[in-house]
C-alpha cells in the first residue's frame, strides 16, 4: 500500500488528483491542468510536495571519507552552507542514484535521494560504511516543498526576513523561521527556474505549505503536480534515473563528467570499471521534434535505415509548444543539427539534434524580493 506523505490531505482539499508513484500517493495534477501549472512556474510561481524524497545524514570524524569514497563528486571542495550535485556508481561504474549533498558542518551532512531508490541507496551506503561515521535514514520525519518560478523570492519574503534568505546557487541556509517554524531553505532546484527547496519536520509541512499559497496568491502561485514536474525538468535537460541513468550507464556516457573527480585522493567506488568502459561510444542529446506527433521514451531513432540511439525522456513541452526529447545515440551521429527519425508505434517522426539543456534561464536578473 502506498505510503501519504504530511500533505496529503492538504492535496485532496485543493482537487489534486492523486496516483500512486514511488511507493506513495501524489497528485500527478490539480484542477488547473499540467499545462498551466507548467507555465506559472517558467513565469510567476509554483508549489511541489517533493516529501518523497529521502534524506540520510552522515555524522562524526569520518563522515567526510565515507562520502568520498561512496560519491564520484569531491565532497572535501564543499564548505558549511554549500550544496553540491553527485553520482553515487556501484563497482561496475553504473548508477546506483544519483542525489544532491548538503554540508551541515565539519563532521556532519545531509543527503537527498530519489524516493524511488531509498531503500536500495540506504542499502548500499550502510553496506559501505567505514571509520567513526553515523548514518541515520530521516526521510520518514522530513517534509520537502519546492517553492519555484522568478516571483519565488517574492513570496518567500513575505513569511521572513528577506536578507536571511540564500542566494548563490547551490547553497542554503538553516533556521529560517517561516511564520516562527525552524526550516532548512536551498537554492536548488529542478525545474530550471529560481526556486527553492525548503525542509521542515512533518508536522508543520501543512502550515507552512499553506502559508505559502496564501502569501503566494497574488504572485501567481499555484499548487503544482509530477506532470508539470516531469515537463519542467525536460525543458531544463535534467537527467533522470530510470530514464537517463541506471545502473549500466556511467556518468562520464551521459555528459557528466563535470561530477566525476577521477583524481580525487583514495578514488571512489566504480572508479576503476568507468575508466575501463573508455572510450565511450554514446551519448546523450538533446532532440526536437519536428514533425507530427509526441515522442516518448523508448522510442528507436533512426538515420535513414540506420538505428542510431533510442529515447530516453519524451513529451510536449508547453514553454517552447513543441515535442522534445533527451536520446542517447552513437556518439559519431551526435552532432547538433542531425536530422534524424524517430520511431513511434511504426510511423517515423522527423527531429532534429539540439543543445541541452533546452531552457537555460535568463541568470543576468538576480533575485529580487520585488520581482513580479
């Protein structure tokens, strides 16, 4: 049976309609509609109950070798306050996840896992345990809201002390008191948008959910669903596991190399088999479509009668009004402006390869708490 996470009810008063995803129930949509749900977030705000998502936090001497060794990222560059992005691969260079690390202090961090994988991520990381470190799973305590769009400062403001508020990307800060309730406030994000993402103890997740949709009101703020979500972050070409990654594709094969620190003092877990693996003869692309139709994963891409690649996330994108996919092909069909064939249910749909990400925000207009 799935599990509710503390807003579930808060869900069911405002018309979510809800579906079972990654063992618990979450509104896929609201009376609203994906579509302007999608286009609140590019252009004024939108609210997700991300609550599924786990979290795990690291403690004591050896808190920061353990991470090292379990994650591609160097976790020794993070200082307090800063958060970083990271692959955690198993011996054979695959993903068993990939999560986003919070340094909570000297000897201590908290990190954030896809709902999905919990249990095999708390699995491997207790497995690999080493040295003076504490692991304790807080995901069943934890609510997580992510509050995005340009009017997200704005809204945030309302409930607190602006200047407290974190500002460079991929940073937070703690204790900020929305309404006199203790949270952890990130910029971070999945949605390509500025936003934020806000932990809290479970039992003022419904407060402060609705706090914000009533001081959000007049900013264009709406409740969002997965459906947005999943569009959102195709538009902002963030790879997904179980779409983009899973546990045979390495990092280096999907353009991520930016997170793999092979020089890292002591290597990490996979190193060896991903240096292995070279050279690496996918990758992964970005693809608009062209012609009539809707592209979704798993779909073969074809140049002429060659098969080149296959989908891996697909669907209509509201902000651009056209289909777009991520695929990942043979790296010498990889070029941008291929014209390519994608495959669907036996008819061919003519596409194009373009850059990734497909949306990039427009980062010269730094937040502001006047912003609208």
């Amino acid at each position: 049976m799935e599990k509710k996470t503390p807003l579930y009810d808060c869900h069911l008063a405002a018309g979510g309609k809800l579906v079972p995803f990654a063992g618990y129930l979450l509104p896929i949509q609201y009376a609203t509609g994906i579509i302007t749900e999608h286009m609140a977030v590019r252009q004024q705000a939108g609210l997700f109950d991300v609550s599924h998502m786990g979290e795990v936090i690291y403690s004591g001497r050896d808190a920061e070798k353990n991470l090292n060794r379990l994650l591609t990222n160097d976790i020794a560059l993070l200082h307090y306050g800063e958060v970083c992005y990271s692959p955690m691969c198993n011996t054979e260079g695959g993903f068993v996840d990939d999560l986003i690390v919070y340094k909570l202090g000297d000897e201590k961090y908290m990190l954030v896992v896809n709902a999905s994988n919990r249990e095999k991520d708390v699995a491997w990381m207790q497995e690999h345990l080493f040295g003076e470190v504490q692991f304790a799973d807080i995901s069943d305590d934890t609510a997580e809201l992510a509050l995005q769009g340009p009017n997200s400062t704005a809204i945030l403001a309302k409930l607190t002390d602006a200047a407290a508020l974190p500002v460079d990307n991929y940073t937070f800060k703690e204790n900020i008191q929305l309404n006199g309730i203790s949270c952890l406030v990130s910029v971070t994000g999945y949605t390509g948008e500025m936003g934020y993402e806000i932990y809290l103890d479970n039992a003022h997740a419904a407060e402060v959910w609705n706090l914000l949709l009533t001081a959000g009101k007049e900013l264009g703020l709406i409740p969002c669903g997965l459906g947005s979500r999943d569009t959102l972050r195709l538009e902002a070409g963030m790879p997904l596991y179980g779409h983009e990654m899973n546990d045979r594709i390495t990092p280096l094969e999907i353009g991520l190399s930016y997170f793999v620190h092979l020089e890292k003092e002591g290597g990490f877990l996979g190193k060896e088999a991903m240096i292995a693996k070279k050279p690496y003869t996918n990758k992964r692309v970005g693809l608009k479509v062209i012609g009539r139709g809707i592209v979704r994963e798993q779909e073969k891409i074809f140049i002429g009668e060659q098969e080149i690649g296959i989908t891996t996330s697909g669907t209509y994108c509201p902000y651009f009004g056209c289909g777009l996919a991520m695929a990942r092909v043979q790296k010498k069909y990889g070029k941008i402006g291929t014209q390519v064939d994608v495959e669907v249910r036996g008819k061919r749909i003519a596409a194009e390869i373009v850059a990734l990400p497909f949306y990039k925000r427009d980062r010269t207009t730094a937040p502001s708490v006047s912003s609208k």
